[in-house]
C-alpha cells in the first residue's frame, strides 16, 4: 500500500527520468569543455612548432631531399611554404 501523502509511481518515474537527462547533460558538457582545451593545446603546440621553424629555434639543417629532414615538423612546414613559394 502507498502512504496517501507520498508521490506516485508515475510522479518517481518522471523524477527519475529528468535526474537522469540532467546527469547525461552534465557528462556531456564536462567532456565538451576537456576536449575542447585538449584540442586547443594541440593546435597551440603544433602553431608553436612550425613558428619555431622560422624564428631560427630549429638548428637543423634543411635538406627536400633527405628523408629524415622531411619526416621532421620542421621539415614538412618548410617543404610546404617551399612549395607555396614554387607557385
């Protein structure tokens, strides 16, 4: 038997149903924003790095025809602005 003053069936799974949608809301809002900044320092990282190529931090020399220069972020930033430059 149900006390007469408590909630119904229908009101708990209502209750039930509406913590549940605001939980999955919450999941999904945190897990935006981690992502989010995780992709922003990606592409600050990556930014750094091909500016780093031209301020002269990079002491490697370049070489288009040496693989191991080429497979460098360096070298791939250089081998594009290259071949901007060809055009």
């Amino acid at each position: 038997m149900q006390a007469p003053g408590g909630p119904s069936p229908g009101q708990t799974c209502v209750l039930i149903l509406i913590f549940t949608v605001l939980l999955q809301s919450l999941c999904v809002a945190v897990t935006y924003m981690y992502f989010t900044r995780e992709l922003k320092q990606m592409q600050d990282k990556y930014s750094r790095s091909g500016i780093a190529c031209f301020l002269k931090e990079d002491d490697i020399p370049w070489d288009p025809y040496d693989e191991d220069s080429m497979n460098s972020p360096c070298g791939q930033v250089k081998w594009q602005l290259h071949q901007v430059v060809r055009k």
